[in-house]
C-alpha cells in the first residue's frame, strides 16, 4: 500500500501542475503564477528534477519581466539535465529526455531575443536544431520544429530582431507567437 502511494505521488504533483497549466491557458496569468510558485516551494529547489523540469517550463511563461522568464527556463533546463530516461517514463512511458531538449533551447534562444542578446539567442537555437531528431512526428514536434525555423529565420542577417519597436516583441509579421508550442504536462 505505501508502495502505491508513493508511485501516486508524483503524478498527483503533475495533476496539479497540469491543473495550473490549465489555469494560465484559461487567461489568469496571475492566478497560475501565484499557485506555481506554492507548488515551486512545497517541490523545493532539490524536489523531483521532472516535477522542477515541468513547472519552471509552464512557471516561465507567466512572467511580465523578460529576465524573469529567462530565470525559470534555465532552472528548468538545469532541472532537464539531471533527469534520466528511467524518471521520465514513469510518468509516461514514450517520453524521452531528450525530447525536452529542443523545446528548452527554444525557449532560452527566444528570452535572450527579448532581452536583446542574439549571440546567446543563436547558440541556444543551434542546440534546439540540433536536438530535433528527438522530437515526434506529431503536432507537438512540428510546432517546435516550426518555431525554430521562424527564430531562425529572424535571427538570420545582422543578428537583429528584425523588427522596430520594443525589445520584448517577439511576434511573426502576422503577430503569431514565434516561441514554442506547450506540451501539457
């Protein structure tokens, strides 16, 4: 019986970072920011590296300070890379750490872009490409695939954002968000 409980534990911990998730996209940016981080303290900075992994992720994109959202990406990409492929699929069986990798990247290279730093931008697009291969061929990985490709693009050249206006923009010519798609966790 505690063996069960204890195997239930960590998937009750991404039910209710799921259920947050589920907030955030629901539009209460506030709300979802609030309950990660009483999620972040009872998780703890040396909790579970998936369960950091995940909320840093989902907790970055709640953020208005660029420096901010950058800060919760590069603990969840710290958090990535002391998880094992054993941890993973415990929680889903098809996963893959390295699947994370590329999404990660993605998600660094895009801060750096609003904080106006293109080198940084480009090494960590560099590692996004080059982890693709671990993506699936779904939705999921196309978008991310897609995404590069637009930040690609827009780094491309002088290293410039390519667009006027506030650093923080970081929207297509048609306003589409150049930043990768979310996999709910």
């Amino acid at each position: 019986m505690a063996e069960q409980q204890e195997q239930a534990a960590p998937d009750a911990m991404m039910t209710r970072i799921g259920q947050v998730v589920m907030l955030h996209h629901g539009g209460d940016r506030e709300e979802a920011r609030g309950r990660f981080l009483d999620l972040w303290a009872e998780i703890g900075e040396d909790g579970d590296p998936l369960h950091r992994c995940t909320l840093a992720h989902y907790m970055a994109d709640t953020q208005d300070d660029p420096s901010d959202e950058l800060a919760w990406d590069l603990r969840a990409l710290s958090a990535a890379e002391e998880l094992g492929d054993g941890r993973v699929a415990e929680h889903h069986q098809s996963l893959a750490v390295r699947a994370f990798y590329p999404s990660l990247h993605l998600n660094l290279a895009a801060d750096y872009v609003k904080l106006g730093r293109s080198e940084a931008a480009r090494s960590h697009l560099r590692r996004a490409r080059g982890a693709v291969g671990a993506l699936g061929d779904d939705s999921y990985g196309d978008g991310v695939r897609a995404a590069i490709g637009r930040l690609e693009l827009r780094l491309g050249g002088d290293g410039t954002s390519g667009e006027s206006g506030s650093p923080d923009r970081f929207g297509g010519p048609g306003g589409e968000t150049l930043g990768p798609p979310r996999q709910r966790p």
